[in-house]
C-alpha cells in the first residue's frame, strides 16, 4: 500500500480554504477529496492543490490531468 491508497483515519470530510503554500480549515474533519479522482486524501498527507480553483489533489498526475481537462489551476 503507498501514500495514495491509505484510507484516511475515521471522521468526516473536510472543508479547507487553499491558500499559497498554505490552506485554512473551514470546516474540521480527516480528509477531503481529489477533485479528478475522488480519492480520500488526509490532511497530513495533503501535498497539491489549487489556489484559484480551489480544489485538492492526491498526486501531480491528477493535476496534470485537471490541467488537461479544464484549463490552469
């Protein structure tokens, strides 16, 4: 099992606000969601996201397939 297939420890999913560099929880909780592959990603291994879209990802191919589908993040 590597970093992308652990599940995220128990509790609800969370709502974060992805600044630069950074991100802010809005709403506590283990994980949030890739927004290409819907995999559970938990906060402490949270690594990619972006600013403008504001969306998680779980690897830098899941970026590059966001990029590929709908622009920059």
């Amino acid at each position: 099992m590597n970093i992308n297939e652990r599940l995220p420890s128990a509790g609800s999913e969370a709502l974060l606000d992805y600044g630069h560099g950074e991100f802010r929880v809005v709403r506590p909780g283990a994980f949030v969601r890739c927004a290409v592959t819907g995999a559970p990603i938990r906060l402490e291994d949270l690594r990619y996201w972006s600013v403008e879209w504001q969306e998680a990802y779980v690897s830098p191919e899941a970026v590059q397939l966001r990029v590929r589908r709908g622009g920059r993040p």
